[in-house]
C-alpha cells in the first residue's frame, strides 16, 4: 500500500509530529492516532514504521479500549 502523504488532512506538520509524539509516550492508541491525523488506522501504521516507531497493538488500558471501541463505531 502506498500511503499518500499529502493528504489534506496531515498538512499541518507541527499538529502530526503532536500526535505521533503522544502516540509514542502512549497517550493515544494508533486508532486515535490515525483519526487526529485524519488517515487510517493502517496508513498511520505504515508512517510510523517507516519513522522506526515501535507500534503498539491492542488496547493497553481502559481508556484505550474505550477509544478504539469509539473509532470503531464512528467507521461507517
């Protein structure tokens, strides 16, 4: 898959190196990373491991759950 990096929605290259910094400390799961970025979930994966960012898979507390579950729910 090739990953279009000039999607609109990531222009603003301060607010994604803001959310691939909060992905990295753990604050924010790779779906809600992939929402704030405004691309999917598999696109994001695919950004940060080329960035060698160690990917995280599965929910690792409630809070991540609970957002993944939402991410899930707002796919239509």
């Amino acid at each position: 898959m090739t990953t279009d990096r000039h999607n609109p929605s990531i222009n603003n290259t301060e607010e994604f190196a803001t959310t691939i910094g909060l992905y990295v400390l753990g604050e924010i799961s790779l779906g809600k990373a992939a929402e704030r970025a405004g691309i999917t979930r598999w696109e994001m994966k695919e950004i940060l491991t080329a960035a060698g960012v160690e990917i995280r898979l599965g929910p690792q507390t409630m809070d991540d759950l609970e957002d993944e579950v939402e991410t899930a729910l707002d796919i239509e």
